[in-house]
C-alpha cells in the first residue's frame, strides 16, 4: 500500500525530525505488528536511542498507547524498571517513539545461554515483581507480559538488570474487556483461555511462565496450540475447578478433565543436577513460589507485594540456617550487585559490595553473561 512504501523510506537514510533533537537512522533492530523500531543517533553526538515507529493504524490505539505511556511515565522508570520515553512526535504522518536504547532481550539471552541458576533469577524476580506493583498501583494490567518484552539494559555493565517494554497492549484493569485474547500462547492465563473476568494477575501468570522459562532454558507450557497449552496445565496443575469451566465463556469443552500423565512443578526441582543442601532448599523454595504465581485461579494467585515478602526473594529461609552460611552470601553477592539508588543526577551507586565480592562477581559474571 501507499503507506507501506512510505514507512519503507524511512531506513536507511532518512532523519527523523524530533521536537527537541534529530534521530539519524543507523540500523533497522525489530519490528511487529505495530511497527519498526530503529537504532538511531541523537543529533551528532555518540548517544544512541531506539525509535519506535508505529504504522498508521487505527487512531484510538494509537492515542490509548501514547495515553498509557503518558501515565507510565509519572513512575521513576529506573526505579520499577521499565523502559525510559524520552520524546514522541510526529514524522510524515506516522507517530514516532523514542526510548533509551537497551540490550538484548531475554529470550535471545537464553537462545545463547540456556538456563540461569536460580541465584541469578532471582534478582531478575524482584525487579520485575516490583514492576508489577507499581503498574498495580496505577491500576494498569500489560497485557503481553513475556520474555522478548523484557530487555537486559546492558550484559556488560549491569548483568541482569531488566526493564518492561511494549505497553501496546496495556489497558486500565477496571476496564478490562472479558473475552478478548490476550497474552501470546504459551503465557495464556487460565481465565483468559477460559473467557473469564480478568485481572492484573494475568501478568503474574505470565511472570511466572517467565521465571519457569529462565529456570529451564525453555517454555514451561507450549506456544504453538492452545490445547496442548490445556492438556499441559493440567498434567502439571490439575484440572480448574468446575465452577471455572462452567463460567468460562469458551473453550471449557476442550479443557482435559483426566490427567494423560502425572507431573507437577515439583518435577522441576530434578531439572537441574543435584546441588549441595542449601542450593537445594533454595530450588524448593524457588518452585514454591512458582506455584503461588501460576495458580490456576487468579483470584487467588499471589499479588506482587506478597511476592516480594516470599522467602525466595527476602533469603529468609537461608538466613535462618547456620549451615547455609557459604550460600547465602553467594546469594546475598547476586541481590547486592542489583541493590541500586539513583541520584537524582541518575547516577548508579552499587551499594554493600566488598572488594572479595567484586572479585567474585567479575569471575561469576565472565562465565555466565555470553
């Protein structure tokens, strides 16, 4: 179409037109259904940043995502991490984003990793729990909360620490439309494959999808068909309860109501090779958690605020147990590192962090960051 060989134009030699700065287009790094996003040059200095690009689609999706980001905005975006809006305008007709420019996404990250022990999933955990609570605070659910929606901000510098992107499809928790799909396949919540109202725990379903993926190296459930999403949750969940199939609006006539074989999550603690004791504690307590997010029944699913207290992230079951001792400073050293304040100059204090732990962390970090 007209607008299609429009949008092509832009790369690789146009200028983007900002209100306060010009982006020269460097290099072409994604794209979707809503459209492109570039890396870009600010004016001509050695700062980059990524614009997005949004195709001339409907005009009330476009203002609801600006409106939302606009809202996200009010948050220290360092501080619940996500990603950082700098400026939008307008460029030959198409709304243009521009956004701090982050590394590589988390299912690139363990394309070319594999799986992350759960010492270093868990300072992932907390920021991103502390994520989910601000946006609870504003009353906003995302929507499409999965692993290429979340971006290491720099491997190098900041090993694991992450940030939220896309809020295209965030909406007001309030005035959530039942019924409509949300979330991609293999991060589906019960209730939203079912037809149920929804909630904001929908993106904590989808975190613990996350965490599960971290811990595996792959997907917990299945991404190509959502049946075999059903018959997964149930061999390794249950099956819902009566009164959730007979709510749900479709599709309760495909959910499996027998086991084909049993499993469940705590299969997931002989994943990985057997550990010493506290490692071992601390893949239990991790599994724990993972079933209080990825609870069949969001009302009753844990909230981020209760996350946050759960002994996986506050260490407390290590803390208490002398033996633990070695172990619980190697999991303190991790939590340490991505125990940061901003100035209000944005500058990054690491904060508690010896010379011995700086030693270990630069010799942990140059095994398992590529």
């Amino acid at each position: 179409t007209a607008n299609n060989k429009r949008f092509v134009v832009f790369f690789p030699i146009d200028v983007l037109q900002g209100s306060t700065n010009a982006y020269t287009i460097l290099k072409h790094i994604g794209e979707g259904g809503f459209g492109k996003v570039f890396k870009c040059q600010v004016n001509d200095s050695e700062e980059v940043v990524a614009v997005k690009i949004l195709k001339n689609m409907n005009i009330q999706d476009i203002k609801d995502e600006l409106d939302m980001l606009d809202v996200i905005g009010q948050l220290n975006a360092d501080q619940v991490h996500v990603v950082k809006l700098y400026e939008k305008f307008q460029h030959c007709g198409f709304t243009c984003l521009v956004f701090e420019m982050l590394d590589i996404d988390l299912f690139q990250y363990c394309q070319n990793k594999g799986s992350l022990d759960v010492n270093a999933i868990r300072p992932i955990a907390m920021q991103l729990l502390e994520t989910l609570q601000a946006l609870k605070s504003l009353g906003i659910t995302h929507g499409d909360f999965k692993y290429d929606n979340i971006m290491l901000v720099n491997r190098e510098d900041l090993p694991y620490r992450v940030k939220l992107i896309d809020f295209g499809l965030a909406f007001y928790t309030n005035k959530a439309k039942f019924g409509r799909v949300r979330q991609i396949i293999g991060f589906r919540s019960p209730e939203v494959s079912l037809g149920l109202p929804y909630t904001e725990a929908i993106d904590m379903w989808a975190l613990g999808c996350l965490l599960a993926f971290l811990y595996l190296g792959y997907s917990l459930f299945p991404e190509s068909c959502e049946h075999l999403l059903f018959r997964s949750m149930v061999e390794i969940l249950g099956i819902p309860s009566e009164r959730m199939l007979q709510k749900g609006r479709k599709k309760a006539r495909t959910w499996p109501r027998d086991r084909i074989h049993f499993q469940s999550l705590d299969d997931l603690f002989y994943y990985h090779d057997p550990a010493d004791t506290a490692e071992n504690v601390d893949r239990k307590v991790f599994i724990d958690l993972l079933k209080k997010m990825l609870h069949l029944n969001g009302a009753e699913r844990i909230s981020p605020t209760e996350a946050l207290q759960h002994p996986f992230i506050t260490m407390s079951h290590l803390s208490h147990d002398q033996g633990s001792r070695e172990y619980l400073n190697l999991a303190q050293t991790y939590m340490n590192f991505y125990s940061f304040k901003f100035s209000e100059t944005e500058t990054f204090h690491m904060i508690h962090v010896s010379v011995s732990e700086w030693t270990f962390i630069l010799h942990i970090f140059s095994r398992n960051v590529y």
